[in-house]
C-alpha cells in the first residue's frame, strides 16, 4: 500500500511498548465502556457541559460506536436520528454529516464539531479532523441541534457534535478486522490510570483498495492523553493526536458509465490522489472552586497539511490543491449555583478566541506536474466570543435557560498572485440572544422549546472586503425556534420536534472558483419535524427507529437571480430515516440489524436537472463471546447490495459517485 514500511514498523513498536507496559498494571474499571446508549463525559465538572442545553440533543453511546466497523468515524454519527451522510466516497474526501435543513456539499458547514471539546473544523469549516478519530477510543458522541446552544460561535449554524474519547482507566483493549476490497485495520486503544495520572494511547491503522478501481487508501493514526488529579476536584491534562493518509481517488462517472460498472474509474482519474498530515495538541484544566463555582479552560493547537490531486471530468483540468492551516485557540467556561428564596439558580459565563493562519495555493496540472498556478492565499482570522447563560427553576417542574452570546471578527488577506490585500468584513459585534423553556408535568415526560439566533460569515477569502467588492458583509442571522415533547417511561423513549430555522443573506462557497469566492443565497427558511422512538420490551431485545421530515427553501434570492425565488435548495432531502433492532438474550451472542437511508434531492438550486440520491440500505453484525476477554463478530453492510450514489452537477452535466456494494468484515476484539 501507500504508507512506508518505517510508518508500519513505528506504529507496531508504539503499540507493543504500550500495551507492554499496560498489561503489567492492576486492572480496574474504565469508565469508557459503559452500556447501552450510557457513556461518560470526561470532564468532572459542569460548566460548559451539554446537560445545560434545553434542545434536541441525541448521545451515541461507546458499546455502538467501539463496535463498528466503518471507514471512517462520520459514518458513525449517521446512527444518530436526522443525521444527513453525504458520502462522495473520494479517498480522503471522503464524506460529511449534516442536519436540520443543511447539506453535506461543503458550501455551508453548518456543524461545529469539536474532539474531546476542541474545535475541529478547518477554516472552510470542513472536518478533516474528525478522520483522526478510530471507533475503538470513542466514550460517547453528543449531538446538538438548533440555535439555542450559546457555548460556540463560529461553524455552530445549525449545531454542534462533540466527539469524546476515551480518558482515564486501566485498558487494553485490541481490535483487529479483514474484510471485502482487501480491507486490513488493527486498533488498540490502552489506559494506566494510577495515584491521580492517567494515561491513555490509541494507535490505529487501516487499509483497504476500496470498492472503486483506483481507490486505495492508507490510514494512520496516533494519541496520547496524559491526565493529573490533584484532587478530586482539580485536573489538569494535555491531549496529543497525529494521523496521516494516503488515498487515490477513483472519481466522478458520468451518468451512462456509473450505470454501466459502478466499480469502475476513469482514465484520466490515474494519477488523482491526496496526502493529508493533522496534527492537534490540548490542554485541559477542569476545578471545583466549591459545591456552588467550578470551571473549565482549555488551550489547543491545530495543524492540516494536505495535499490533493483532482480531475472531475474528460474537460476539465487536473488541479493540485495545496491547503496548510495553523489554527490556535482557548475557551473557558465557569458557573455558580445559588438559591434566589425558593429557586434554584445556576449563572455560567463562558468564551472562546480561535485564532487562524491559513494558506490556500491551487495549480492546474498534467499528471501531478504543475503547469499554471491559480491561487496563492495568505488569511489571517480571528474570532472571538463571550456567553452568559442562566438557567432558573422556580419549580422542581419549570426551568427557563435565558442566554446571549457575542461574537467578534477580525483578520488579514492577501492574495501573492497579484499582490493585493484586504482586511476581514467589519461585521461588528454579532448578537445572539436565546432562550429555553423546559416543563415536566408528569415524571417521565418533558414539553420544551427554545428560540435563538447563531450566525453565518464567510469562510477561506469569503470573509474579506476584496476587491471589486466595496462594501462590508453582513453577517448572516439565522434566527431558529423548536417545540417538542420528550417521553422517556419506562422501556420506552421518544421524542417529537417541530423546528424552523430562517436565514438572513445567506451565502454558500464556490467550491471550484479560483479565487474560492461566495454566491449569495439570499434568504432562506427551513423547516421540519423530527421523530424518534425507542423500546426495550423485554430483557435482551431492544428497537430504535427515526424519522426526520425537512425542506430548505430560498425564500428571498439575490436580486441577480429572481427566478430561485421559492427553490429548494439542493442536496437537501425531504426525508431522512433510521432504525434497528439489536438482541442479546442468548448467553455470549449479540445479533443486530440496522438499516437508513434518504429520499431523493434537487441537483441544483436551479430545480432543473431533477432530482437524486434516494436510497436505502441494510446491515447486520453476529458477534460471540468466546471468553470473558476476546469477541469474535462478522457484520455486512449493504445486504442487499443496493445501488446509492452521490451526484452533483458540473455545469454541463450530473457527475456520480457509487457507493459501496455489499461488503463483510470479520473481527476479533481483546480486552484486558
């Protein structure tokens, strides 16, 4: 495969060492592997912590997650109810997530996503990170959506996901899996936990010459994270991860040729490939001042490299596209909790900076050799903000969370093609007043609904005063409500949302535009409901299912173009759908069956080239205990090898890219 054999060679020598020195210490509980849909959040304290959003938030436990068997970890937080997976299945551009009403295109990325708290988005609020992360170290996924959450500013549109990984405890646990398309990964995730120090390491490797011809792919992974209680309310920790891949990219297939061989690839597509280096650093520092103060800092660095060949079409030119991005940054976070006479009182005021360095450079070229360069970027950001947020129970049955968050922008380009500079968009203090309501008349069931606002601005050269422009941007508002009901009785859980979401001066990225300029949506709405259901009937069987009906809708276009007024906006499907069954009454052997998929979207925000990507696929996994410390599982996707695809229009024609068919993976898992 693609990585050098001294990578392989480092990365056994990392993990035998490791799991060594692990094997040799007492055992004792790791908290990351608790059942069902339960995990826990590493952080002791609770300021900053999802349990103080009122809105609809989902967990994806780490029984689900370190059970997986995925390409990569997005794939994972489809399993989530009204998640959108936009798969284009192109090597290290691999595929996104996305909710309520927004797409997976890479034009607007709606979804702050943070690793263990740190934000993770690349400054086109992309996330390359989230490929950092194997299944076997997850402790839990929590997934926010709305507008109501004022803990972050930038990318958090529509929501946020935080991936928590696994800390503390005395571990090891070891997976290794094979499987179609000459597939081959190995994880182990280890902890030593002793006197207050923790210690936790992940390494993981994976390769596979994908469905497609032409799709090989090599994926390497490290992390570390080093914890120290001083106390049982102080800690201080630091977080390393390094991971880097190789992929060739098999491409786009016309229409007639993906219907031909869905496997196949494209001959000008023989040289297309990426190479991508991420690195982060983190500090934690969590303290419990008292019973009623603690507080919650953390201090990161994040670095991509990436290095990206592509051709979409017989016509177009082969780009080389050149991405290196330093990102630094802090948030912290505090409460208190008091009594006002008979009700309870908790007041947290929080804030972020993240700071960014980034350097965009394209060329056009022929068979990896340069023959023209069409961007050289310099960009400078800064975004900052500070929340206050109070959350009041007059009642044991009523609590009202009022909160109001302002953010700051700032930042230098320069384009080293032609010389020129400009300075960020004044957007001026961008405010962003919310507000939750929360009743519990009956134990067991929860009325609640939230209303606020989070905001848009432009991402890469979009958020900078360049010329001809001569006027500053305007932020965009998206102002969203959610009613809903949640029942949690017994065996039985669910909930019911009804949620809109409109925009002010929308823009989306011009995703092949040499400059990487922005078209201006102009206003938007979206709008759906959102149904979810869960059961466990008897002991040892469980049911989950998931229905999310949405629109997207441009309500008022750019005065150039009149005639999207009342369009869908594309790649935005009416309906979204999850469910599964999972068993495990008979001793040793766990049994489960899953299955999702979409409707059909517009192609384009035209509504002219019809409408695609409806699908529907179906998995299962048998997995059996052979002893107390070694699983033994065989899972498929896809059984019925249905046909899925993701497609998107050049200007001249639909351009596709299937899926996987059926696939099976065998594994063996050991923990000690």
């Amino acid at each position: 495969m693609l990585f050098h054999h001294s990578l392989r060679a480092s990365a056994c020598l990392f993990a035998l060492v490791q799991s060594a020195s692990l094997l040799a210490a007492e055992d004792t509980t790791n908290p990351g592997l608790a059942g069902g849909e339960d995990f826990v959040v590493p952080a002791r304290n609770m300021a900053g912590s999802t349990a103080n959003v009122i809105t609809s938030v989902d967990t994806l436990g780490p029984d689900v997650a370190q059970n997986a068997n995925v390409n990569y970890a997005w794939e994972l937080v489809g399993r989530l109810p009204g998640v959108l997976v936009t798969n284009f299945n192109q090597g290290s551009t691999s595929g996104k997530f996305a909710f309520r009403g927004f797409n997976g295109e890479g034009e607007i990325n709606a979804v702050k996503l943070l690793i263990d708290g740190v934000p993770s988005n690349v400054a086109s609020g992309n996330m390359f990170y989230i490929d950092q992360v194997f299944p076997i170290d997850i402790a839990g996924i929590e997934l926010v959506r709305g507008t109501s959450d004022p803990r972050y500013g930038l990318h958090n549109i529509a929501g946020n996901a935080n991936i928590l990984t696994r800390i503390g405890g005395t571990y090891v646990d070891a997976k290794a899996s094979t499987g179609s398309y000459a597939s081959h990964e190995g994880q182990l995730s280890a902890g030593l936990e002793r006197g207050g120090f923790s210690q936790n390491y992940l390494v993981a490797y994976r390769e596979t010459n994908g469905f497609r011809d032409h799709a090989d792919l090599d994926r390497l992974s490290l992390a570390g994270k080093w914890f120290y209680s001083f106390s049982e309310d102080v800690r201080l920790g630091l977080i390393a991860r390094h991971y880097i891949s190789h992929a060739e990219e098999p491409g786009y297939l016309t229409f007639v040729d993906s219907r031909r061989d869905r496997r196949a690839t494209n001959a000008f597509n023989a040289t297309d490939g990426d190479r991508r280096k991420l690195q982060q650093a983190s500090l934690h520092f969590d303290a419990a001042v008292s019973d009623d103060f603690d507080m919650t800092a953390k201090a990161y660095f994040n670095r991509t490299r990436d290095d990206r060949y592509v051709k979409f079409s017989a016509a177009a030119a082969q780009q080389r596209r050149v991405t290196n991005e330093d990102h630094w940054g802090a948030l912290a976070a505090a409460h208190y909790h008091a009594r006002l006479g008979a009700m309870d009182l908790m007041i947290e005021m929080g804030g972020d900076v993240q700071i960014q360095n980034n350097e965009s450079l394209r060329f056009t070229a022929v068979n990896r050799v340069p023959t023209a360069q069409t961007r050289n970027q310099k960009m400078d950001l800064t975004v900052g903000g500070v929340y206050l947020q109070a959350i009041l129970k007059p009642t044991d049955w009523l609590t009202i969370t009022p909160a109001y968050r302002l953010d700051w922008v700032g930042g230098d380009y320069r384009n080293r093609l032609n010389n020129s500079t400009a300075r960020a968009n004044d957007y001026g203090s961008i405010k962003q007043p919310k507000i939750s309501v929360a009743l519990e008349p009956v134990e067991g069931v929860t009325l609640y609904g939230n209303w606020g606002k989070t905001f848009q601005i432009g991402t890469e050269s979009g958020a900078y005063l360049i010329a001809p422009r001569l006027v500053d941007l305007d932020p965009s508002i998206n102002t969203g409500w959610e009613a809903g009901v949640k029942l949690a009785r017994g065996p039985v859980e669910g909930r019911v949302a009804l949620w809109k979401q409109s925009a002010t001066g929308e823009i989306k990225r011009k995703l092949n535009d040499p400059l990487g300029d922005f078209d201006n949506l102009g206003a938007t709405r979206r709008k759906g409901i959102d149904l979810q259901l869960s059961a466990k009937p008897v002991s040892g069987l469980s049911f989950w299912g998931a229905v999310a009906w949405q629109k997207a809708t441009i309500t008022e276009p750019d005065p150039a173009t009149p005639l999207l007024r009342g369009n869908e906006i594309d790649h935005v499907p009416h309906w979204l759908f999850s469910g599964g069954v999972d068993f495990t009454a008979v001793e040793r052997l766990r049994l489960s069956v899953w299955g999702g998929g979409q409707s059909d979207y517009e192609l384009t925000t035209a509504n002219n080239r019809g409408r695609w990507g409806d699908y529907m696929t179906i998995n299962a996994e048998a997995a059996y205990q052979v002893s107390k410390s070694v699983e033994l599982s065989v899972s498929a996707k896809n059984l019925t090898d249905a046909y899925s695809e993701y497609v998107w229009w050049d200007g001249a024609q639909s351009l596709h890219s299937p899926a996987d068919g059926t696939n099976v993976t065998a594994s063996v898992r050991v923990k000690l």
